[in-house]
C-alpha cells in the first residue's frame, strides 16, 4: 500500500535535510489527505496519475482552500514523487510538470512601536506569580529583541543563556545556527529570569532529585519546555491586557515588527536578512513593501494637499 511511503519519506526529510518536527508533521497531514483523496477514485500514490493529482488540487480549490495552502499540498506531493522516483518506487514522475495555483504576496501585519511598549509592559505584570511574569517578560523582550521564529525561542537551551551574553546563538531552520545580538532591556529581563529559574530548579532538584532542565524556559511537558501553542495562547493574554488587539498579535507580528521597525531605522536589508535567518533575501524584501505602504499612507493622510482634498 503506498500509503506505506509516508513513513520512509518523512525519516529522509528528516536526515536529509534536518527537517523540523512541525515542518514533518505538516507533510504528514498533507500527504495523507492526499491519500484519502485518491483513494476515492480508485488510486494511490504508486499508480495515480498526473490528472488524478490535478483533480485532488481542483478539489481543494472546491473546498475553499486558500491559494498558500494548495500550493504547500502540491509542494508536499512533488517532494514525496521525488523521492519515490529517486527510490526507485516508480519509474516515473506524475507531479513533475503540475503548476501550482499563484500566490497573492500579502503583507505580514504587525505591529507599531506604542503597540510593542504596551505589549511589553503588559509582560510585566501578566502572570499567576512573580516567576511567571519574569518568564513572560523576558519571553516578549527576547522575541522582539532578536526577531526569533517562536520555535526557536521556546526552544532555547539555558547554555545560551549564561554568563550574561550581548549575543544570542540561536539554531534555526534546517539545524542552521546564526547570532542575533540583545539589547540592554532584554539583557536585564534574561538576567531576572534566569535567577529565578534557576532557583525554582535548585529547589526541585534538593526536593526530588529531578535534575535541571536544560532549556531556558523549562515545562513538564513531552517536549521539556515551553510549548508553541502555549506561547502563542500566552502572547494573546498579554495582547488583551496590555489594550492591543490579541487579532492581530501573535509571536510572529513581533517577528515582522522586529524587522519592519529595523528598516525604518535605517538597518540594511542584508542585516535583516541574516539577523531574520532567512536564506533567500527575496523573502527579506517583504519588508520594504510594509515600509512603502506606510510611507504612502503618511503621506495621504499628513500631505497638506492631501488634506485640502
């Protein structure tokens, strides 16, 4: 059955390329729909065809589907047909000559600098108890500080951490690794944070013996720390009580901030680029686009013509 090749192609993604777990889980999902889908004519990922791939896009389209999320399917279908083709699963390539759907390139939302503050100062204050509000503190000033993907943020080994560092090492995308540098606001926030952590798993470990975590933002969880999705529910509680739209903020928008606000600033586009760790600077580019939108907007809204009119 080749539903059977999921597997195999998820683990040479994985030593290949040094995929990411969330990178894994999200081809998992693709392909199996994909199989599915087949399924219901007749077929699978051995003997489908190049117009049975084609209805399966069409199908999408049909289900409302966005034009982003067609496109990923159809990525995810031409990866698996590379390497079954490469395997030697199949002689041939039905995906290789399919056209994906255009992307319309929107704009990332983020956020202004009166938002940020508000966002910031709320992570003060936000928290059960004074550990959490230095966790959650230094979390925000960290992501806005440095612009890290969430991953990488909740992720971050206490090593890092130490000895009171101006730069960050921070492993990216495909096991990358890239330095982004600390402010002196997130430099203090890591600091407060770090006593106290260190704290809490001094005391745990005299009191069970559990030994200390190495992360910088420990959990109990599976993973030993911070999760993704609690960060995101997190960053959403800090919105709401710092007076900013909780829509419209999530790890990411500070991401966008972060770059957006260093352009504006006058910071050099291949700087973004690799504090961002971005590996093609086209994917950078879409910051300039924000700036020039908002330049615009000023213009039409503080231009006294614009005004008179």
């Amino acid at each position: 059955m080749s539903r059977a090749w999921i597997s195999p192609f998820l683990e040479a993604q994985a030593a290949e390329l040094n995929a990411s777990e969330n990178t894994l889980l999200a081809y998992g999902r693709d392909l199996m729909d994909v199989d599915v889908f087949l399924q219901t004519r007749g077929r699978d990922f051995a003997n489908a065809l190049r117009e049975d791939l084609e209805a399966y896009l069409i199908d999408l389209d049909t289900r409302g589907m966005a034009a982003a999320t067609r496109a990923r399917r159809l990525s995810s279908i031409k990866q698996l047909y590379r390497f079954a083709y490469e395997d030697g699963l199949r002689t041939d390539n039905p995906a290789l000559k399919i056209k994906g759907p255009a992307r319309a390139r929107s704009l990332p939302k983020t956020l202004d600098h009166e938002e940020v503050d508000r966002l910031l100062s709320a992570s003060q204050t936000h928290g059960r108890n004074s550990a959490d509000q230095l966790r959650n503190h230094c979390l925000m000033q960290l992501l806005y500080a440095t612009g890290m993907r969430v991953t990488e943020l909740v992720s971050l080994p206490v090593s890092a951490a130490r000895g009171d560092p101006q730069w960050l090492l921070v492993r990216g995308k495909g096991g990358k690794e890239r330095m982004v540098p600390l402010s002196p606001p997130a430099r203090m926030a890591l600091a407060q944070w770090l006593a106290t952590r260190d704290e809490h798993e001094e005391a745990t470990r005299l009191k069970d013996g559990t030994p200390p975590s190495r992360f910088l933002f420990p959990s109990n969880g599976k993973a030993g720390h911070l999760t993704r999705v609690r960060f995101f529910t997190l960053i959403k509680e800090i919105a709401a009580a710092g007076g900013v739209s909780p829509e419209k903020t999530t790890p990411h928008t500070l991401r966008h901030a972060f770059a957006t606000h260093l352009l504006a600033g006058g910071a050099d586009l291949r700087a973004i680029q690799t504090l961002l760790g971005h590996a093609d600077i086209a994917t950078t580019e879409i910051y300039t686009h924000i700036l020039d939108e908002r330049l615009r907007a000023l213009v039409l809204e503080k231009h006294p013509l614009a005004e008179k009119s």
